[in-house]
C-alpha cells in the first residue's frame, strides 16, 4: 500500500491546527483491557433458555454461549490491530470533530475516488474485504480500469473516529463533513458507496452536494414510496395495485418493521442502553440481533456453518466497538437521525443499486427507477444481506465496478 | 404476623400444597459479586444534552452506582420480607411466590394485589400493615383486609416459566385457583400496570369469583381513540378539555414506551440486563418521563415518596433472582391492548394519579366499567402509586370498597 502523498509528517504536532492529516496506527491495546474483556466475557451471568425452539424472542442462549465461548477462549484481537495496520490510517478534524479514515490509493492513475461509508452496527471492518479488489483489480479479477481510490471513514462515534459531544451529528451534518473530507484529501468530485446509516448517509449527501458526487451506489436503497411506507410502518395491509414482486418487498419492509424496535429505543433512550456498554456479550447479543436474517446467517456461523462471513468477522466488529467503549455513541445517531430509513430523498445524481434478497427488503426496480431518476445501474441479486460488503464481497464489488463503468 | 391457616407441616409434600418461605438469604458470595459488579461497571460517555431527552443522565446512573455500591444494604430488605408470611404453591405447573397476611379483623375482605414492570412485591410492602391493621394506620376496624401478593411468574421469587403461555390471561386464571386455594371463594383484586391488566382480565374472565376491583392504571381508552393515539395521529375532533388531555399524555406515553415494544420483540437479546447490574437498574429506572424524574431527584438528595433504598431493593430483587429476561418476557406473552376496555361487568373502582401515564376521564371509565361504584382524582402520585403515596393509595382502597362491604352485610 502507499501512503497517500497529503499526509502532514512534515507538520510538527505542536502547530497542529487539527485540520491537517495526521497519520494514524491503531495502537496496541493495552494486555490489561484485553485480559478484562476475556474476564467479563467468562463472567457472564445468563439468563434462562428461552421458552421457545425457534428464534422469536430474539438471540437464543445456544447461540450466545458457543460465541462468547469462542470469543473468550480462541479469538485474537490482535490479528485485528495488525490488519487495520497495514492499511493507511488517517485522521483529521472536520467539524471540529477528529474523524479517523483508511484511504488507499491505487497505482492505476485512472482510478475514482470512491468513498465508502459504514452503518450500524458496523464498523470499518464492514468494508475491509473491498479495499483489495477495488484498488487494485487486476489481482482480483478485474481490469486496470475498473480501479478505485478508496477512503472509508468511521462514522462520528464509531470506532476510532471522535465520540461528539454536543448534539446534531446527525446523517446530514456527517455527509456535509463526508464533502469536506473528500475534498481536503484533494477529491473535488468522487464517487460515494453506503449501505445501512452509510446508505442514507450517501444518499443524503447527493441530494446536499450534487455538484461533488460524480455518482452513488447503494445496498441499502431508499426507494419506498412514502405512503406504501407509511402503510408498512403501520402495520397495514398491502395497498392495492402492487405487482407481485413489490408485494414481496411491501410484506418485508412490514416485518422489518415490527422488528427494528431496537432502532425505536437507541432513537429515544441510547443513554439508558448503558448494559450494552457494561457486559460485552450483552453488546454481542444486541449487534447480532441487528434483523431477522442477519441473526439467522450468524447464528448458523456459530453452529459452525460458514457463509458470508466468519466468527472471527462478527467478533471483529463487536470487539472493536467494545475497546473504544462506542455502543451509546453508536447509538445516538438513531437519536439525531429525523430522515425515514428508506423513503426516497430526492437525489438526482447517477445511482447504482444492489438489491439484496435477505436486505430489510429487496428493492424493486419499479421503486427504484422513481426514486433515483438517474438510475444507471440496478442488480437484484439471489444471495446476500444486510451487511453487503461484509458477506458479499465479491458480488458488491462486481455491481461497483459494472455500474460506475458507463460515466467513468 | 399470623401464620396462614392453610399452612403445611413439612411432611406434606403435594405439589400443590402450600408451603411455608421464610427464609430469603442470599449467599455473600452473590452479593460480593453484585458489589465487584457496580464497582467495575463501565459507563459510557455524558449524554451530549444537559436534558433527559436521550435517557438516563450519566450523573443519575452515577450516583445510584456510587450509592448501590458503597451505602446500600440488601440484608434489611431479606430482615423486611421474612417478617411476613411468604409462601409457595405450585399451580398450572408452576411456582407461585406470594406473601399472605392475614387481618385479625373479622370483617376482613380477601384482596389480591397484582404488581407490574419494573416491579415486584417490593412495591406492594408499606400497605400491608394498612390494610391488614387499618385501626393501627389512620383507618377503623371496617376497613381490613386480608391481604394476598403475589410474584408474577417470571418475577422476583415465583418460578420462571420454561415453556411459552404464561400471558396476563394465563396468570389471571392462576390467581383464582391461588385464592380458593387459600380459601377464599370470593375476593377483591387491585392491580397497576401489568398488575391492572392482569386484575381486569381477572374480573372478565371469572367475574363469578371476583367481588369487585380496583386499577390505578385503568383500561378504560374507547378503542379508535386507544388507535388514533398509538398512531400518533391528531387528536381526534369531539374531545373535551379533559379528554383531550388524556389523549396527548396517551400519545406521548406512546413514543416513550419503545422499551415495551423491545421486550415484546426480543425479550431474549437483553442480555445485558441479566450481566449488568447497573445497566438493569438503569433500564428499570427509565420505565417513563415522569417517573424517571422522580428517581432522579431522589438520587439527587431530594427524595419524595420512592427512596434510595425503595428502588434498589427493587433493582436488587430483580437483579439477584435473575429475572430481567424473564420480566420482560411478559411483553411477548402479551397480546392484549394495555389501555383499552376489557369487557368488565363487575363492580370497578378507579383511582385517577396525576403522573400516570394518562389520567382517564370519569365518562371513559364509566363507558369502560359499566358497575362503576368509585371514581377518585388523586391529588398526587404517579404510575407507582402504591409504592410512592401508600397512605393516599391506601385510603383510596378503603373507601373503594366500602359501598362493597355494606352490600355484604
């Protein structure tokens, strides 16, 4: 990897204004903060099995002992410290808030800025699998043209970048700093990439800045017509005069939301979510049960059949949230959020959408080609979930590169 | 304190036979480790707003650390409750805890006292002494009761249900065979929160067994002003001042109650609640606006009706029994709407508390409850009525049912 050439090494701490960017390495953990999580992992005080055979009460208890089992006897977090090392780190205030970003440049000179944006509960470590392919393809299967510059930020109060300590970090003021960012590392225009709160985050930053977004792609679409979304928030029967396969997505988008209330409580109380902070596998629980089908994937990886992704990936991102001490912060952006999750925003820039079957609902084309009138790409795939970049690497990647193809 | 006349000898072993538990101690090692717990708990950082708007004040959840942690004592709590007569029963399968003191007063009526989320019989405690000697606590001998309360399953000592079905209907039938089995044929039943809708699904579904009841939290919201206000709709037109304002609390009740809907959802994924002491206490303290409000003022020096040791020994009960999942398993059983009518044709008393999450109007409880013999605004008290105003709770008990003991006689 090189290192990007805007770096401030020659920038002696003492002058720093906080608007230069500063290296970054992920510093060793301290043994004393691992050896406490490892405590508190085996300190686990349980509740009762669940009174039911399947899982409608949430995570079953099966499921949390084989992970935090592993967690506390095989898992290493320090293959994690040198994985993110060996990437380029990066922070740098915008905002008046330090946001910490991986940024790799490719060595084709006609690679895109692409920037890359995380949801909940995620992390950078949602998007690891990609840098590769999309920096340098042709050591994965693709072209020297199909190259991307890659930058992949944590979200305010996610991982290493600052924790906000004053209200209105919400989805708008971060895609604002998301521009900046881009612009300070020399990107004037760029090309944007979300999925989760990184899908309304990209979205909502082409609607704000349209003129510095070349293009977006999306796993997370927000394609909804506002009433038929308003009727599934509601709980109410399908409207009339849906196709079959928006019908489909209709009958989703209501489980979705009978079981996001997770989402309800972060959104009103995060500060009273203070266990998750407490109890590492109390945080587990709550990051694995994120949505019906995410929680079916892992916990068939705990079971010990591997899909998409491994034990070592879920614990990956539980433990990095878990050292920096991030779950209420990582919460708060449902409190400052006032956007619905999946209701079309207005953006008129060109949209590449990848429609995932097991996403809180796969989009229809139909909704898609409202929702994004410069749609130029739209890809609904047979396999794949919430956490596209994460599980699906490869498919992810192919709908990025196909789909910027045509306005390179 | 009498002992129950039904009370067994060791030798009898039936299932469902009482037994006699008056022994609650905890081992030291288990309040040690509670202790290490809240000592070594991480919080997070400060709220980024000098409000409660995003929960529990870093603060507040500070000082209940500081104080649950150094000051507090669960020994006096164990001292309280072996002093009443606590027992045991298994019925439908299960392990009812319940403490029963009987009045030396004749006249005595057997009542039923149901308790809710995040409670326990800790919050039945300061009426039992009132109801069971009303001479001895500002009331006459006419008033007495005797006085059953009981621990829901899945709460505090009563066994934690390992198959599914044990809703507020399955619990109200439970209760009637608990009474007959204690000899009581007929009987009150009073009830707030989980407690009200357990003891008005009670009334509807054995109103042959049941003399009459009391709610602090009353079902008495008609069903398409109930949906307008889940809805977060506009209030409906046609409401009276009153009514009015029983719709906006009701609405705004709605969106500070999302922790219902989660243990509803996933009761299981709140582990933890179960790991944590102080993200328990936390999370139990957070039960709504106003309440919040006045633990935290107690936490802040200034207590009013509900003490430090009040919510902790709550908190702790809940804690050392384990039961934060299994409490909130009841959200899941549950399938009936909290505030709406529930077809009761059996004499109905309400007491109206001003911090409730709403305040029904008199024309709504009369439409709910058609045998409406009480009706009383209450000039102070929130959803914890029993617990914060026991002699204002207490005096509203007597005087329910007084018109119900002269039909008696």
């Amino acid at each position: 990897m090189r290192t990007m050439e805007k770096t401030s090494s020659t920038t002696a701490p003492a002058i720093a204004s906080g608007e230069e960017i500063r290296d970054f390495k992920v510093n060793k953990a301290p043994q004393a903060e691992l050896d406490e999580l490892k405590r508190r992992i085996l300190a686990t005080r349980w509740p009762e099995k669940e009174p039911v055979d399947d899982q409608t009460q949430g995570v079953p208890l099966a499921t949390m002992k084989a992970l935090a089992d592993y967690w506390a006897t095989e898992y290493d977090w320090r293959k994690v410290e040198a994985k993110l090392n060996s990437y380029p780190n990066f922070i740098t205030n915008v905002d008046g808030l330090d946001i910490h970003f991986i940024h790799v440049r490719s060595k084709h000179p006609n690679a895109l800025p692409l920037l890359v944006t995380h949801g909940w509960p995620g992390s950078i470590i949602e998007q690891l699998k990609i840098i590769g392919p999309l920096t340098d393809p042709t050591a994965y299967g693709g072209n020297a043209e199909d190259a991307f510059d890659v930058v992949i930020p944590s979200i305010p109060g996610y991982g290493y970048s600052e924790k906000p300590s004053t209200t209105g970090w919400g989805p708008s003021r971060i895609a604002y700093a998301w521009v900046t960012l881009m612009k300070r590392i020399g990107y004037e225009k760029f090309f944007a990439q979300g999925g989760d709160w990184g899908g309304l985050i990209t979205d909502i930053m082409a609607v704000q800045s349209p003129d510095n977004i070349l293009g977006m792609a999306t796993n997370f679409p927000c394609t909804v017509p506002i009433e038929i979304n308003n009727a599934a928030f509601g709980g109410a029967p399908a409207p009339d005069g849906l196709s079959e396969e928006e019908k489909k997505a209709y009958d989703q988008l209501v489980f979705s939301y009978k079981h996001v209330s997770y989402a309800l409580i972060m959104g009103s109380r995060p500060q009273t979510l203070l266990a998750t902070a407490d109890s590492p596998v109390g945080l587990a629980t709550i990051f694995l049960d994120h949505d019906q089908r995410s929680l079916t994937l892992i916990s068939r990886i705990f079971a010990g059949h591997t899909e998409g992704l491994t034990r070592d990936d879920v614990l990956d991102n539980i433990t990095l949230c878990w050292l920096t001490n991030t779950a209420v912060s990582g919460y708060r952006i449902y409190w400052e959020n006032k956007h619905a999750f999946v209701a079309p925003l207005g953006v008129n820039v060109p949209v590449v959408v990848s429609a995932f079957p097991d996403e809180l609902y796969q989009a229809p084309r139909t909704w898609a080609e409202k929702a994004y009138p410069k749609m130029i790409y739209y890809k609904k795939h047979n396999k794949g979930g919430h956490f596209a970049a994460w599980e699906q690497p490869e498919l992810l990647v192919n709908d990025i590169r196909a789909g910027f193809k045509s306005i390179r | 304190m009498k002992q129950a006349a039904k009370a067994p000898g060791r030798k009898e072993v039936s299932k469902e036979s009482i037994r006699t538990f008056n022994n609650v101690t905890v081992p030291q090692a288990e309040l040690d480790d509670m202790k290490r717990r809240i000592a070594a708990t991480r919080f997070p950082e400060k709220e980024t707003v000098n409000d409660t708007s995003q929960g529990v004040p870093l603060a507040t959840v500070e000082a209940i650390a500081h104080y649950w942690g150094t000051s507090y004592d669960w020994r006096k709590v164990e001292t309280k409750l072996n002093a009443y007569p606590n027992y045991i029963t298994e019925i439908d399968g299960l392990d009812i805890h319940f403490i029963h003191v009987r009045s030396k007063n004749k006249n005595a009526l057997p009542i039923i006292i149901t308790h809710g989320w995040p409670g326990s019989i800790i919050h039945q405690l300061k009426l039992i002494e009132p109801l069971t000697i009303p001479a001895a606590h500002g009331g006459t001998a006419a008033d007495a009761f005797d006085v059953v309360i009981p621990s829901i399953p899945g709460y505090g000592f009563s066994g934690k249900p390992i198959t599914n079905g044990w809703g507020p209907e399955r619990i109200a039938r439970a209760w009637v065979i608990l009474m007959k089995r204690l000899g009581y044929k007929k009987f009150l039943a009073q009830g707030g929160d989980w407690g009200a809708i357990i003891t008005e699904i009670m009334a509807a579904q054995s109103p042959n067994d049941v003399l009459g009841i009391h709610t602090n939290m009353a079902g008495a919201v008609p069903p398409e002003i109930d949906a307008a206000a889940f809805s977060g709709a506009p209030a409906p037109s046609g409401l009276s001042a009153e009514e009015l304002e029983a719709y906006e609390r009701l609405s705004f009740t709605y969106k500070n109650v999302y922790y219902a809907y989660y243990m509803g959802s996933r009761p299981q994924t709140l582990v933890g609640l179960t790991d944590s002491p102080v993200g328990l206490a936390v999370f139990m303290m957070d039960f709504e606006p106003r309440y919040r409000a006045l633990i935290s003022r107690t936490f802040s020096g200034i207590p009013e009706g509900i003490t430090r040791d009040d919510f902790l020994d709550n908190a702790t009960l809940f804690w050392l029994t384990n039961t934060a999942v299994s409490a909130a398993r009841l959200y899941w059983e549950n399938k009936v709407p909290f505030f709406r009518p529930k077809g009761i044709t059996i004499p109905v008393a309400v007491s109206v508390f001003p911090d409730e999450l709403y305040e029904p109007p008199r024309n709504w409880a009369a439409h709910a409850y058609p045998n409406l013999i009480y009706y009383n605004k209450v000039c102070k008290g929130g959803h914890f009525a029993n617990w914060e105003q026991p002699a204002l709770f207490t005096e509203e008990l007597r005087k329910a049912f007084r018109s119900l003991r002269k039909q008696a006689e």
